[in-house]
C-alpha cells in the first residue's frame, strides 16, 4: 500500500495545478525527449516577441539551447506580434526579430509566422509578407518525418485573425481542413478563441472557428496575443493554448476561463511533439524550467454524410 500510495503521490506531482500568478506548475523539469525508437515532428511555438527586450533574449535563448540540446526542431511557429509597437520593419526587423531567431535560421529551422494586430498597425502590407516570407496571409503546410508505416505527418495552418470575418479565409481553411489526410491538424494564429487574459475570451471569433475545428477534428489551436501561458481542457476535441509570453511585458489574468486548466504568468515558449499515436508538449521557461507538460488529443473529423 505504501508502494502505490508513493506512486499515486508521485503522479500527482505531476498534474499541474492552475496558477494566477508566476508561481511556478510542479512538473519535472525534463525537457520533452522522445522514446530513441519513436519518430516524431516537433514544433516551437513562440508569440508577443518583438519588443527587444531582456526576456526576449532569455526566452530566444533558451529556444536555442532547447535545440541544441539534441531536441531537433522541424519549425517554429510564430503567433504574431513580430515586431512591436507597430511592424516596422524597416526600422526594426533586426533589432526586434532577426537577432533574436537568427542561430536557429542558420542551423536550418524555419519560421513560419502568423500576423499580430501590431504587424499590421501601419496598414497590411504587401512588403510584410516578403520580408517574413510568407506565402499569403493564411496558408498550410505540412511537415513529416519517417517513412513507410513509420512516417508521422502533421499539417499546420496559419491563419490571420486579424481580418478573421474573410469569407475567402474561412472558406479556405474548410477546404484545406477536409483535404487534409496527415496525421494531425494544427491551427495557428494571433488572437485566442478561449482566454483568461487582460482580453479575454474572442467570442465572434470563437464563433466563426469553433465549429470548424469540431468538423474537422483539430487537434491543437495556438494562439498569443496574451502576454501569459494558458492551457485550457479540450474543447470539442481541440486542444487550445495560449503562448503569448515571447518577449513583450507579460499582463495579468483577469478572469478564469471554466476550461481553463493552467494559467501562469511567465515569459516562455511551447513545444508540440507529435508521434504516431501519441503527442505531447511542453511550456518552457526564460530560464529553462519546465512550466508545464501535457498531452495532445487526437481528434478525428466528424464524418460527412452521416
Ligand atoms: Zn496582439
């Protein structure tokens, strides 16, 4: 009895336990590390960076040393609020975006970034797109390792929800979404559908994705916009976290979301690792703490014609 009482005191340890302030979740400070036999994707996920400031530094620093740590990353994905206080990138797409991220460009990781409402403070323009070379401001791409029965797929979409009422936007992602055969569909943007933030929770937004996600079984929703870490319960499948602590002043929580899981006030970046039947991620720390792990649902479509 001992014996399972340690064990059930041990997992518990494991659980983390929702936080209104920079308390930190008790979780093993472990970075995510795959079984050596099992092929994985995985991703980083960084959001509200581009202010240049020292936790922007740290946070970049750590995504750094998180790779070289033999913690291979297929890409990063960009949750918007490049460039701080209104994407000039003229005058500070050095200083605010490509010093930060430039170790992990040579070494070969891509960025694939989604538009903040400060990106596009100035007015939406086409030279934005070119210099973060994007190929639209919402667009799909899949990324894959292994092969034959072994290979693990994993499509990602982009959205910008800053112009999130697009009829051709949301036509567009249904299409890509009922398209898509990979293995695991991950959506990305700037503002959240659900949140405990300084914002709060994005209900004309929610509205119009929501019932798209459930269609069409998205496994992970990431969005920033809030300068804080939230994890919420699935909701109709969907695994939605907000990781919006990439560098810019972080805010207070203002309310508590009812799927809310996990809620910390800290300077961070996410890692999604998606096997072929299992994904899992984590939230780090500036100084390289483990804030959180959790587990990804696999999530199917609902089927058609039914
Ligand atoms: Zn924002």
């Amino acid at each position: 009895m001992l014996f399972i009482g340690v064990i059930v005191a041990a997992a518990l340890l494991l659980i983390p336990q929702p936080q209104y302030s920079s308390a930190q979740a008790p979780v093993p400070n472990v970075p995510l590390a795959a079984p050596a036999e099992e092929t994985t994707v995985t991703l980083a996920a960084i959001g509200d960076t581009g202010a240049n400031t020292p936790f922007q530094r740290a946070v970049a620093t750590q995504l750094i040393d998180y790779f070289h740590g033999q913690h291979p990353l297929d890409g990063v994905l960009h949750l918007g609020d490049i460039i701080y206080p209104e994407g000039d990138i003229e005058r500070f797409g050095q200083s605010h975006y490509a010093n930060h991220y430039q170790a992990l460009w040579e070494e070969g990781v891509p960025f694939y970034l989604s538009l903040g409402n400060h990106d596009v403070l100035r007015g939406f323009r086409p030279e934005i797109l070119a210099f973060y070379g994007m190929p639209n401001r919402y667009y799909t791409f899949q990324l894959a390792n292994g092969t034959g029965t072994n290979k693990v797929t994993v499509d990602c979409f982009a959205l910008d929800t800053n112009i999130y009422k697009d009829v051709d936007q949301i036509a567009w992602l249904k299409q890509a979404l009922a398209s898509s055969t990979a293995d695991w569909q991950v959506v990305y943007a700037h503002h959240p559908l659900h949140s405990s933030g300084a914002h709060g929770s994005h209900k004309k937004l929610t509205a119009l994705y929501a019932p798209i996600f459930k269609q069409y079984g998205v496994d992970v929703y990431m969005a920033g916009h809030e300068h804080d870490y939230e994890r919420f319960n699935p909701i109709d499948g969907t695994l939605h976290v907000v990781s919006g602590g990439g560098g810019a002043y972080l805010r207070k929580f203002s309310s508590q979301h009812p799927q809310s899981a996990v809620r910390l006030r800290a300077h961070h970046f996410t890692v999604l690792q998606f096997g072929k039947q299992a994904a899992r991620g984590q939230a780090i720390d500036k100084t390289g703490k483990v804030i959180d792990a959790f587990t990804i649902p696999h999530t199917e479509a609902i089927p058609t014609g039914v």
